[in-house]
C-alpha cells in the first residue's frame, strides 16, 4: 500500500518513524522546535527534540559527541552550503573516528540538507556541493529523487551506523509521488533504473534525474531510446549498474547540476573510461552547471543550468543524428 | 591501578596521583626517548604533555567511573591516570598491532571507549562540541554522568569554543571545560593572540560571556585542581550546568617534535621560550615549578610519603615504562589490509 506525498513530507515521514521506532534517534536544529505544539516536540519531547543557535559547528559536533555516546543524531542544517562553515566537523572529524580508534566506536549520524535551489536564491544559496562528499572515507552521500526514495534513504540513513550526508533537492521539496506506507527502507548503494532504453544510458541525480526523464521523452519522439539511471546514493555509488547499461547502450550521457569539475558526473565519466572503455561507441558527454556563480536573474540563471533540451542534445551528439527539430 | 574509591584526599588519594604523575611522565620521557635510542620508530608530530601531570591526574580523580571525557593530540597523560594499558598505548604510539586503535590513530588519536575515552581530535577545539554532545547524551539518559572536555588556551579563539560553551550553558548540560593554558599556542604566546591576558585578565573572564562560572586556577597543584574540577563536576552533575576552569600551567616540552620530511632525524627541539624568544631564564624558572617534583617534595615534607616510598615508586614507574616500550617495540606491524577494516561500521 501506498500514499501519495510530498517530497518534504515524505523525508518527515521517515524521520517520525524511525524516531518512534528508536527513541536514540535525535533531531536537532535550527529554527525548529520553537513551540510545544510543533509535532516532533509533541511527540518525543524537549530531550530529543532541540532548536539550536546559529552554530553548524557546534551543531554537527555535537551530533558526533551524542552518536560517540550511543544516540542516533539527525542535524537538521537546511541548506547545503551550511556545512561549509563547519566543514572540519563534516569532513574531518566523525567520519575518521571510527578508523582512528582502530574500530572503537561508531558515528551514526544524519546530516539533512537541501541544495541546488536554483529558483531565484542566487550565489550563496543554490549550490550543487554533493561531489565534495562522495570521496571521503568514512562518510556516505545520499541523494533522493523522488519522495519514495526520500523517505526510504533518509530510514536507511538513520539505520546507518557511519556518518550519512543527506542531500535533498530544493526544487523537488513539493513534488509529489507515491510513498510505500509504514516501514520502507531504500538501500544505498543501488541505483534506481528510471527508465529502459538500449540507445543511450543517462545518469543524473536529484532534479537531474528529472531532467533526464524530460530529456528522454523528447528522444523517444526521435526514435532514441535512452536508457536514465539514478545512483541514489553517491557513496556507495552503484558502477555496476552504470557499467551494465553502459554495456548495453555503448553511449553515455551524464548530468549535474554541479559545475564540470565538481560535479559527481566527473567522477563517474572516470570510472566508466576506466572499467567500461571498450563498450564505448562515442565519447563521454557531461552536461553539468556552467562554470559561474549562480545568477539571480532568472535567464542567466537557467542559461548556466543544465535542461531537458541540452541533455537531448548531448544524446543526438552521442548518438550521431541532429535534432529532429533543427 | 584505579582511582581510590571515595572522593576524600585521603593518603590512598594523594599517593594516588602522585603515582599517576609519575606514570605520565614516564611514559612521556620514553617516548621521547625513543626518537633518539630507536630512530624511526615514531613517525609524524608527537605532542607531550610534562608539566600539564598535576592538572591531568588532579581533574581525572574527580570522575567516576561512567563519567566520560574527551582530549586533544596532547592525549597521552589522561588515559594513563585512567588506567588504560600502557603497552597498548606504546604500541599504538609505535604503530604497532597491539596499538590501542590498532595503530591507525598514532601518537594524536588515543582513544579508549571500554574506559570512558570517548575520542581526541588533532585539530584544535574540535573536540570540544563532541564533549558538549557526549553531555547531552548523557543528560538524556539522566544517570547522573558527567563528561571532562580538555584543551588548550589556544582552542579558546576558535569560534566553536564560543558556539560549544554557548549551548552547553543554554542547555545546562553535565560537562565540565578544563582549559589547559601553558602559555603558548605552538610558539605564539598567550598574550600575543588573546585579548584578556593581554589586557591583564586570566582566560576565565570568557565564562562571563556564556553566564557560567569561570575560575582560574594553579594547574601545577594537583589537590587545588583536584577541589576546583571536582567542585565543577558535582555542580555539573547535580544539573546546574558546565564550568570553565582554566588551569595554569607551564609545558616543559617544546609544542611538539621538530616537522622534518622523511629522512631526517625527528627529535624535540627547545622549548620555544629558548628556541624563539630567546628567554632561557623563563623556561628555567618554569623547570623550578615542575609539579611533578613539587608534588613529591610536599608528599615527603608533611609525613604523606617517606622518601624511600617515593623511591620506590619511581623505580616501579620506570620498570612498567620499560616494559610497555619493549612491549611496543616487539610488537608487529599490522597486516596492510587492516588499512581498510575500519573506514566504516
């Protein structure tokens, strides 16, 4: 059984789950928890559920020092970029205690955030940061893209005994989708095959994802099957799959709402040249953020930003033929 | 090897943290020794903490035994007063097998959950909101534990030295902030880079800023630490929220090991008052108040220790600090997979 929901609610709904589930999960944050009527306060209290100063380093310490003392911590941090002022404590602190410490102690630990609100937040607030994660052990990085796997990734990550980065998509916080009722847990580390196609593999994630479904629907009226995939989870990032599909389609198109070389896509256009060069029939095509701070004004904004038509463009590229359209 | 049980500064309790002194010590003494009788063996920065004894063993006897704490890569002397294995932490120091944290962490990372040591960080203040989060778990669970959080004067200008001691007094949480001030950060000297001691005033006064109490104290003096940080831990403990206490003292040992690319030889240079600032006569001054020696001198002179007891126990210390380095040094080298075997859970 299933219901229909937000994004947003759907991530809230895992939180509130697993919270009844496991009374060591905490949440925490800013701008939270003010009233005693707000539903989380309501239901588990002023112990597990704190509004904090404006303080991510405290914050996200302090969540390593409770999941270190046997709690379940979830950093409520909003936005991505937020991380940055505390970025020792996401990059360099938790997630090397349990290596340090020869294997003592765990550090399950959430960190929610929202990036790549591009819709008018401009230069500090709508940043695609998600590659600055993927490749530093002991960390995992998650990043949904639909409301199902919102709130299946965020129970997983909540289960996780390492420091998890959850990264969801601001433009897809009130987009709606169907979410398995009770229970549902999302696994990491294996990528979600959107659609099925033998031309072309594209990868995206978060709201790329999307663009990529956007993208093949043009295709298809090309007579391009395009095959889109969704990794889920950046660390552990599922290759297999991206390989087999790439084995199949001899094509690969990859989108990022990050700029070229801090993006995810980057990282997996490496892996492919590495492990899956002889299936290749054409290069490698990323289309990812231009290499500019994010405009507010809204034309220069979705001039630099990745869409449906420059993905579809990438895939006649790869492909070989020209618009139909042209 | 435990603490008395009791918390009055009974014979048993100053003998106590004498002993505790004096293990430090040795300890460190040998593994500073050992950049020179076994080059090679110690690897990267080694931080020793001579000089910091009595404001360890004086803050470690206020705990209890499910109370927690959490240090810095100046990490060596709060597990030996806890009771650690010293051949584990020789080991670990060495990079060995048997190393406490199986010789992943070093000489920066001891850590020793099974005794309340919840973890170190080498970067400066990071620590301190993983104390503050090990007090609200511990307030949760409301059993009554309290957690030590150390560092050093230094941490004190890092911003989440302010953000930490702000919720932890919002929160009333059971923590209790002993701030090790020796005078430097690295070769920079307190009064170079800290607004109230270059206006005359102790470290304390920042207390002020998060409305909770604020002492400095001789940190040389083993009992006065003892009294003040148990003071602390009581108040913490009964739910009235953290203290900051600012221990004084001198480090007799530069900040750390000389940084020098493989190939050359590691050692400790001078002590920075010598070696930057050219003041011998302030680091001689400061050799006179070694507490450890002091601590002794005044155990002898008021009846507590004869000196032949005090003898004793020094020849004791040096024979389980030879032991713990030969035990360190026959130990193996991990398998290189086990590189591997701890990046996640």
């Amino acid at each position: 059984m299933s219901h229909e929901l937000p994004f947003i609610a759907a991530i809230n709904e895992a939180i509130m789950l697993e919270m009844e589930r496991d009374e060591t999960v905490l949440y925490f944050g800013q701008n939270m928890a003010t009233t005693e009527n707000e539903p989380y306060v309501d239901a588990f209290g002023r112990d597990r559920v704190r509004v904090t100063p404006i303080s991510e380093t405290a914050e996200i310490g302090m969540g390593i020092g409770a999941a270190l003392a046997g709690f379940r911590p979830v950093v409520e941090l909003y936005m991505a970029e937020f991380m940055l002022v505390a970025m020792d404590q996401v990059v360099n602190e938790g997630n090397r205690f349990r290596a340090m410490t020869g294997g003592q102690v765990k550090v399950p630990l959430v960190l929610k955030a929202g990036y790549g609100f591009t819709a008018g937040w401009a230069g500090q607030h709508t940043g695609t940061i998600n590659a600055l994660f993927m490749g530093v052990p002991g960390l995992k990085v998650v990043v949904p893209s639909t409301a199902a796997d919102a709130k299946g990734l965020m129970a997983t990550a909540i289960r996780d005994d390492n420091p998890v980065v959850y990264l969801h998509n601001y433009l897809l916080t009130l987009e709606h989708g169907e979410v398995p009722d009770g229970e549902y847990l999302v696994p990491f580390g294996e990528a979600a095959i959107r659609r099925d196609g033998g031309d072309v593999t594209i990868v995206g994630t978060g709201w790329t994802v999307d663009g990529a479904l956007g993208a093949a629907e043009l295709l298809a009226a090309e007579g391009i099957e395009a095959e889109v995939i969704d990794p889920r989870t950046l660390n552990p990032l599922d290759m297999p799959t991206i390989l087999e599909s790439v084995a199949k389609t001899g094509r690969l198109v990859l989108v990022d709402q990050a700029t070229r070389h801090a993006s995810a896509a980057t990282v997996i256009a490496g892996e492919v040249a590495e492990h899956g060069f002889s299936s290749l029939r054409a290069p490698i095509v990323q289309v990812t953020a231009l290499d500019a701070t994010v405009p507010y004004s809204q034309p220069l904004e979705a001039w630099v930003m990745p869409s449906d038509e420059k993905v579809a463009a990438a895939v006649r590229q790869v492909v070989g033929t020209a618009a139909a359209t042209a | 090897m435990a603490a008395p049980v009791g918390k009055e500064l009974d014979r048993d309790r100053l003998v106590w943290m004498y002993h505790q002194m004096l293990r430090i010590r040795e300890f460190e003494e040998r593994v500073k020794r050992t950049f020179v009788e076994h080059p090679g063996v110690m690897r990267g920065h080694t931080h020793l903490a001579d000089g910091a004894e009595a404001s360890i063993v004086g803050s470690m006897a206020t705990l209890g035994p499910d109370d927690q704490f959490f240090a810095t890569y100046r990490c060596h002397g709060y597990p030996i007063a806890r009771g650690t294995d010293v051949n584990a932490m020789m080991a670990e120091i060495y990079g060995r097998k048997d190393g406490l944290c199986k010789g992943i962490g070093g000489s920066m990372h001891l850590t020793d959950v099974s005794n309340g040591f919840l973890g170190t960080s080498g970067i400066v203040a990071a620590g301190i909101p993983h104390a503050a989060g090990a007090a609200w778990a511990a307030q949760i669970r409301k059993k009554g534990q309290v957690v030590l959080c150390f560092f050093g004067d230094g941490a004190s200008k890092q911003g989440v030295f302010a953000e930490t001691l702000n919720i932890a007094s919002l929160w009333k949480l059971p923590i209790v902030f002993v701030m090790e001030n020796n005078g430097y950060n690295v070769h920079t000297r307190t009064d170079q880079e800290d607004a109230n001691r270059a206006n005359g005033e102790d470290l304390s006064v920042k207390a002020r800023a998060y409305s909770m109490p604020g002492v400095t104290i001789d940190g040389r003096d083993p009992v006065e630490v003892y009294e003040t940080v148990g003071a602390a831990v009581a108040r913490a403990r009964a739910g009235d929220g953290p203290t900051l206490v600012e221990s004084q003292m001198y480090r007799l040992s530069a900040h750390g090991n000389i940084i020098a690319p493989p190939g050359v030889p590691l050692h400790f240079p001078e002590h920075e008052a010598v070696e930057k600032f050219g003041n011998p006569e302030e680091y001689e001054a400061a050799l006179k108040g070694d507490p450890v020696p002091a601590f002794r001198g005044r155990l002898v002179a008021d009846g507590t220790l004869t000196a032949e007891e005090a003898d004793a126990l020094i020849a004791a210390v040096r024979d389980e600090m030879q032991a713990a380095v030969t035990f360190g040094l026959e130990s193996p080298f991990p398998e290189v997979e086990s590189a591997l075997a701890y990046t996640y859970a």
